[in-house]
C-alpha cells in the first residue's frame, strides 16, 4: 500500500511566479513495435509547472539505501494528462500515479514516483 502525501494546498490559486519549472509529458507505448521491440516514450507537450520533492533524493545522496523517489507537482489543469503518461523533469523520468484536479478544474497535483 503506497501512501501519497499532497505538498500543496489544492485550493489555494496558482500565484504569479509560482510555475517556475519546466517539465515534460511523454506518451508510452505498452506495447511495443511489431516484433515485441519496446518503442521509446514520445514527448507529447511540455508544462510549466512547480514541482516538489517528497522523499527519496535526499536519502540516496547520503548514503540511505531507497527505492523510489516521489515528486508532487503542481500545474495548470489540462484534460490530456493521464495516469498513462510519463512526467519528465530535471533528467528523470517519473510514473504518473495519481492526477488530483481542483473544484474549478484549473490546477492540477501529479503524485509521481520514479525507482532507482
């Protein structure tokens, strides 16, 4: 059972400034090519957003032995993004696992984990 922990406020607005990192949204193909071949993810669109570490980083860099690192992230809402995509930020690459809109459906939360 995987617990997700919210950094942010969710009905708190996106302030001016806020969204100052950029990340990607790649398409995954399950299935792979016509021999079975798995097929490289392919970058759909990019979004500015405002992401946060929850765990893992820090521990591996000080010598902690850790599986996953899990990453909130906050951004504008947009109806594309689903658990199906890859989040890509700052050279990882990161399983969408769970898309949390707000009321008004202009923002959006992403829990996202990565294994090392």
């Amino acid at each position: 059972v995987i617990h997700y922990i919210q950094c942010f406020e969710i009905d708190k607005m996106i302030q001016s400034g806020e969204l100052r990192h950029k990340g990607s949204i790649f398409q995954v193909d399950v299935e792979g090519d016509q021999y079975g071949k798995p097929i490289a993810p392919k970058q759909l669109f990019n979004v500015k957003c405002n992401v946060q570490i929850i765990s893992g980083t820090e521990l591996l860099k000080s010598g902690v032995g850790v599986s996953s690192e899990f990453i909130s992230v906050k951004l504008r809402f947009d109806k594309r993004i689903t658990a199906k995509h890859l989040f890509v930020w700052d050279g990882g690459q990161y399983n969408i696992d769970l898309i949390r809109p707000n009321d008004e459906k202009t923002e959006l939360i992403i829990t996202a984990s990565r294994e090392f």
